[in-house]
C-alpha cells in the first residue's frame, strides 16, 4: 500500500540545535539572552545589566592573582564523616560526587599571590562544590590561612560565594563561624588589612559571620547577599520585601557594603586600597 513513509531522524540537524542552545545564555537578572562567547570575552558579565555571572575559582585566579605567584595552601584537607549523616545519600557520596564534578577537594581554595606587585593571602569560596557550603574543612582552611597572613605579615582576602553552613555537619559547621571569627581577630589584633569581596550568591552562616567582618567590605554588581532568603524573609513577616532587597546596591545604600567593583576594575580598587591600608609592593 504505501501511502506513508517514516523519515529518519536528521542527527546532523539535532547536532546543531545542541550547539546553538549552547552558543547563549540567559542572565538571571535582565533575563537577556546573551551570545555566551560575548559574556566569556567580558569577563562573564552581562553586557546589557552589568550583572556579575559566577566565576570558577579557577576564573578567580587568573582574575586576582599576578601571573605566575599563586600557590595554593592545605590542598591536602579533605571532609571527613564524623556523624555519620544520611539523607537521601550518604554525606561523604555527596562529598565525593562534588570532588569529582569540580577536580576539587573542599569548596574553598586557600593560598598566596601578589596583586600588583602586592604580597596577599587569600582565600576564595566555590559555589560549585555543594553550594560553597562552610564545613570544619572550609573553617580550617581559612583559619590557617590567617594564621600565615599573620605570621608573614601580609592582608588577607577573602571572595565569598555561599549558601551558608554545610547541615551534613551539624553543630561542628555551626561552630566555624566562631572559629573563623576568632581568627579574624587575631589579623585584626596584628594590624592587618582583612579585605572581603561579596559574589553572587553570599549567604547564611557565612554572610551571618566571616563575610562580614572586614575592614574594607566590596561587592560585585547585582550579587545576592543575605542571610535568609527573600521568599523564606516575606513568609515570616507576611510582608512585600523593597524593590532589589538583598541586592549588593540596596546593600551599599543601607551601608553593609562599602564599595562595588567591576571586574575590571577590581585588581586596581585591590591594589589602590591596600596600599592604603600600608601594604607594599614586593620589590623586584
């Protein structure tokens, strides 16, 4: 009979919508679509908002650091399981699934560079690794790098991005906003500068400690900072929250936030505030 015919599927025709999707990318702030190599080519920022995308640490690097002068700290801390937590999946599967996702062992990376010339310890968070959730690892980490910075005598820097404390942990992720609070101190006691640089998103236990506790408090266009969440905020005072609340402009009117920086400008703000704040450059 044959009044039909079945037509294979055009792999080469699927091939190239799946490049297309991927060649654009939409901002979650102006909900623009973006030719994502034009966003790449702009340091990941959205050309018609200005809105800051989330960078890999990485990314983060090469942004901060003079070529060549970052070496990292503690790179052989890892988590380990002392409750023995369980939801859905154990927590040390979670831990090794997120090693593996990101090539990383903890969702913060420690180290030193020079910015322009200038001697820094810095530490810096990764979202991608469960959500830069701040557990005993991550409170280490920045606890013994401050305790370098203090013995070296150099600022400390800190690039937060952070859904809070890491609940697998209990109590003990609770206890490293002590923890690194008192470390904090002990920069501030020795006199040096404690800069920290607010991305999207900084939430929880770390915005509700080590986030903000800096003497210089900078922040990058649009990010999300808070301790709650907004929709969490207006089901618990049964009120509309203000136009851009917890958005780092309303922030910086409110004075939680001291200054926001683009990127590319942020290595010059860096450097022009430390040595401010009495930091030299190395000598060559």
């Amino acid at each position: 009979m044959g009044w039909f015919k079945r037509s294979k599927p055009d792999d080469s025709k699927g091939s190239s919508v799946n490049i297309m999707e991927g060649m654009w990318i939409k901002c979650t702030v102006c909900r623009a679509i973006i030719f994502k190599r034009e966003v790449e080519r702009n340091l990941k920022v959205c050309p018609k908002c200005s809105y800051h995308f989330p960078m890999s640490i990485d990314e983060r690097v090469q942004l901060l650091a003079d070529a060549g002068t970052f070496q990292e700290w503690d790179a052989d801390l890892v988590p380990i399981d002392p409750l023995e937590f369980e939801d859905t999946q154990p927590y040390q599967v979670r831990v090794h699934n997120a090693q593996r996702k990101t090539n990383k062992k903890e969702a913060i990376l420690t180290g030193f560079c020079q910015i322009q010339q200038i001697p820094i310890a810095v530490g810096i968070f990764d979202f991608s690794f469960m959500g830069g959730s701040m557990g005993s690892v991550v409170g280490e980490k920045i606890c013994r790098a401050i305790d370098r910075a203090v013995a070296d005598r150099v600022p400390f820097l800190l690039v937060t991005t952070s859904g809070g404390a890491r609940m697998q942990e209990g109590t003990l992720s609770l206890m490293q906003m002590a923890k690194t609070a008192s470390a904090i101190a002990n920069l501030q006691e020795a006199k040096l500068p404690y800069i920290v640089l607010l991305t999207d998103p900084t939430f929880g236990g770390v915005t509700a400690s080590v986030a903000m506790l800096g003497d210089v408090i900078l922040a990058e266009p649009k990010a999300l900072i808070g301790f709650a969440g907004p929709r969490v905020i207006e089901q618990t005072i049964k009120e509309r929250l203000p136009e851009g609340f917890q958005r780092a402009e309303f922030l910086l009117d409110h004075g939680m936030v001291d200054q926001i920086v683009k990127r590319k400008v942020l290595k010059d703000t860096l450097a022009t505030l430390l040595t401010h704040c009495g930091a030299r450059a190395m000598s060559a």
